[in-house]
C-alpha cells in the first residue's frame, strides 16, 4: 500500500499556500512520483512538506515544494498561485464513445481502493481512445485525517484520485496490465472548490508506448462547466502490479 499521489498533491498546495497566505490555489507543474510512500501495517512515516521561496512571474506565482521523509525524496513539483482564477477552456476534451464491459468497478482484481477510496459513481463510456466517468466529491479532510492541517482541501484529492483509478481501469482493459501514477505534468484549477453530487472525468489518451500511457484528464460539474484540467498525466504499466492490485490488502 502507498501514499495516493492525489493527496501527495494536497499535501504539497498546503505547503506553498502556508507562507503565502492571501493568494487562490491554481495548480501545479511536473508533479512527479520518484519513491512511493509505503504503508505498512501499524507502523507511522514521518514525512516533511517543504516549500521553496516563491518565484514569480506576473501575476502568476510558483512555490517548488517536495515531500521528504527524513533524506528520502518522494515527490516533487512546483504549486501556482495567483490572485484570481482565469477562466475556463471551453472544451472538456474530446467525447469518448463505446461502452465499458464490466458490471462491478470495484473487486474482481481490477481496483485495489478500499472503501473510503472507492469513488467512481459509474463508468459512461470507454474505447482506445479513452474513458468517461462520474465521480464523487471526497469527504471533508476530518473524515480522512485525524488532526487535518486545513479544515476544507484546496483541491479534491478523491476526484483526482478516481481519475488515475480509471486510467488502471483503461489500461487493463486496452494493454491487459495494471498502471501506476509517474508524473502530472500541468494540472489547472478554474475554482475554488468542487461541489455537487457528481462531477464528469473524461479521459482522452494522447500517447501510449509498451510500459507507459499519457493523457489529458478533464473535470467537469454537472451543468459541462469545466472545473480542472490535466495536460500530460503519465503512468507506468506492468503486468506485474496485476498479482499485487488482486491482493488488496497490507502486508
């Protein structure tokens, strides 16, 4: 079991938004995974959110911020922050067509979230060309974290979550093999928060190769509004996380 990546990127916002108080979560460039976070079974991992000095550029700025445990690097990125939300693209990426075969999205070796994780509403479509999806808002952090750092999440850590959850669900269904986070390259947020019941993924994919996938992810409200954009999510993908995602449980 690992540290999702999705709340790896709310941790590190966190970080930037701490000295700088005053300015609107915008995103992040080249968020990258470089040593997951193992959780095992009863023991703790103390781990450090570290925030650079913030460099400016207009009224854009970027805080670097990595996330450490002790010497031991685990990700990295940099967090933009600005005065104001710029306004949407008009387009939620292109439309995915075809149906996803599969009754259950949860169990069946496919996805190994537990219960507090497993939010995805319902697959709408899926072909080689991507997948569509409704997804749940998460919870507030009290219901995750026991002593949360901020009462309200500056993004939405389960809604980012379920859109790698379905890149697992898209990459076993078009390579036979189970995938894990690498690297965000761009991710933009176009308010301050998610709401409603549901919100819309859709997926399309941009590249693949023999053992990674790319993508752009897209976020929408229940109206089309476009709420948050991923350019250039990357994965790995290997036969062998397929045992592992089929165990479901700490070691």
């Amino acid at each position: 079991a690992v540290l999702p990546l999705a709340l790896i990127a709310e941790w590190l916002a966190i970080g930037a938004m701490h000295n700088n108080p005053g300015l609107a979560y915008l995103g992040f460039d080249e968020l990258r995974t470089l040593k997951g976070v193992i959780l095992e079974h009863g023991s703790e991992v103390p781990l450090q959110i570290m925030a650079d000095t913030m460099e400016s550029d207009g009224d854009r700025h970027y805080v670097p911020v990595e996330l450490r445990s002790g010497a031991v690097l685990h990700a990295r990125g940099r967090v933009l922050l600005g005065e104001e939300f710029s306004n949407p693209p008009a387009t939620a990426g292109a439309p995915v067509t075809g149906t996803y075969p599969h009754d259950a999205i949860y169990g069946g070796g496919r996805l190994f979230h537990g219960p507090l994780l497993q939010g995805i509403v319902g697959v709408d479509a899926c072909s080689p060309t991507g997948i569509s999806a409704r997804v749940r808002c998460a919870p507030a952090p009290s219901a995750w974290v026991v002593q949360p750092i901020r009462s309200t999440w500056l993004g939405d850590p389960m809604v980012m979550d379920c859109a790698f959850q379905l890149m697992i669900l898209w990459s076993m269904e078009n390579t036979g093999a189970g995938s894990l986070p690498a690297c965000v390259g761009k991710y933009r947020q176009y308010r301050r928060s998610f709401t409603g019941d549901e919100i819309g993924v859709n997926i399309n994919i941009i590249r693949r190769s023999r053992n990674s996938i790319s993508a752009n992810i897209y976020f929408s409200d229940a109206a089309g509004q476009l709420l948050a954009a991923i350019e250039d999510y990357d994965c790995v993908t290997d036969a062998s996380l397929n045992q592992a995602f089929r165990r479901n449980r700490l070691q």
